[in-house]
C-alpha cells in the first residue's frame, strides 16, 4: 500500500498529507526541511546528501539507506529529456553539464539523455493493435525504466516547445508512463529565464501524475552577463553549475523518498 507521501502533488500536500488522524504531530517531513534550508544557503543541498535518507511506515519517516530506496544496485536512473533540437542548445548543455556534475559529486546518479527529435507527431491513428510506433515505443519504455526524470525545457512564445509538448504527450498516452515519477526542470532564455515555460510544463504534469519538486528554481538568464554558454552550447558559468547540482541533490533526495514509500 503506498503511503500518503508518495500521492502528494508538492512538498505543501505532502506536509499535509501526513497529519495524524489521533491528533499527534509528525516530525517534519525531510523534504520540506530541505526546502527551507536551500532558501537559507546553498551549502544545506550538500549537506543533505551525506544525511540519511527517509522511507515510510507506521511510526512515521524512519532511516532507510540509499540500496533500499533505489533499489538494489543503489543507483538512481535519471532520464534527461531536452526541449530544443538545435546543434548547440542551450539546454542540451545544462544536461550536459548536469551528467558531469553527477559524476563528479552525486556516485549513486547516472542520467541517461533521451532523444525525442525522431518522435512522429502524436496522431492515434499511428497506434496500431495496442501498440505505439516503434520510436515510440522505445521512448515510453525508457522513460518506464527512470527512476526520475530530469527535464531541461525551453521557453518559446511563453510556452514549452512543440517538440518537447509531443514528447510529453506521446508518454502520456495509457498507460500513462510519467505517472509517480519525481522530476526537476530548468530552463534557459531571456528575462524571466524560462519561467514560463516551466510553469506551463508543472500544469501538464499535474494531469501525468509528475511528482516535480518545488526548489530549487533553476531559470537561466542566458544573455544577460557574464557569458552562460559558449558557442557550443556548453555551460561555462560555475554559479549555473552550482545551481543545477544543488537541483541534482534535491531531484535525489526527494526520489529515494518517493520510492520508500512506493
């Protein structure tokens, strides 16, 4: 039986959600503590992986190692999906940079980059017999092996890309293969950094069931100085680095969570 925890759709309901029926206070979940300590220093992401992990159970959050959580290797699959198709995206670097700083900083991540260029536009008419085109199918099934989902998503017209939108909407198709999976987001672009685009994608994920989390924000405001990225594409500012790996330890954090109380 999953607990409460893993159905909350943020961190705020999932506070909620763990309200004692008899009157007695539970102990502030882990996850929103970490919260509030990403909005007093960056450092608390760090600090956050060397603590124990939580998982559900009768008496409440209890101690769980990472090997349980994740399962048994202990390895955390994160599937890293793009939103822009050009040769030297600025979001094909964050994920770029976000694999390097995995590597380097978080031993129990891998991310794996899934390519949706190739994705026919969705059209029921191409699902034949139960089934999905084959690229199709590929994709769905990559993101069913996640452990979590890592999205770079960038803002055209106020709004996600047409070819990241038809990626999420491929993996909606029943059975729903986004369902229960924490996710992260950062984007890259003007004034607001891809806020917007961001936003809209948390309303899409509302009805795939995406259990995101709240902070921290990764908005990348690209052109404004100094330099982002180079000509390439690659992320070249180490502020942006150390943003996306406190968002690394978070997405972790908050899916050894989720997957404890699975």
């Amino acid at each position: 039986m999953r607990c409460a925890m893993a159905v909350a759709a943020s961190l705020r309901l999932c506070f909620s959600s763990l309200s004692s029926s008899s009157g007695h206070r539970h102990r502030l979940p882990s996850a929103l503590y970490l919260t509030a300590a990403y909005r007093r220093n960056a450092k608390a992401a760090h600090d956050a992986f060397h603590a124990p992990d939580w998982k559900c159970s009768r008496r409440g959050m209890v101690a769980a190692s990472g090997a349980d959580a994740a399962g048994s290797s202990g390895v955390i699959k994160i599937a890293a999906i793009s939103g822009s198709l050009r040769r030297a995206s600025f979001h094909a670097g964050m994920i770029r940079a976000a694999i390097e700083i995995a590597k380097e900083n978080i031993p129990d991540v891998e991310i794996e980059v899934l390519k949706i260029g190739d994705l026919p536009f969705v059209n029921t008419d191409l699902e034949v017999d139960g089934r999905f085109p084959e690229v199709v199918e590929r994709f769905r099934a990559k993101v069913l092996q996640a452990d979590s989902i890592l999205f770079a998503c960038p803002e055209y017209n106020y709004s996600m890309s047409a070819v990241f939108k038809n990626s999420i909407d491929w993996a909606s198709r029943a059975p729903n293969v986004w369902a229960e999976k924490p996710a992260a987001i950062m984007s890259a672009g003007g004034n607001f950094g891809g806020g917007r685009s961001s936003y809209h994608l948390r309303q899409s994920g509302v009805f795939c069931d995406l259990r995101f989390i709240n902070k921290p924000e990764v908005f990348v405001r690209a052109f404004e100085p100094p330099a982002k990225f180079d000509a390439d594409g690659n992320l070249i500012d180490s502020a942006t680095k150390d943003r996306i790996k406190d968002l690394l330890f978070s997405l972790r954090s908050w899916t050894l969570r989720l997957k404890s109380c699975s």
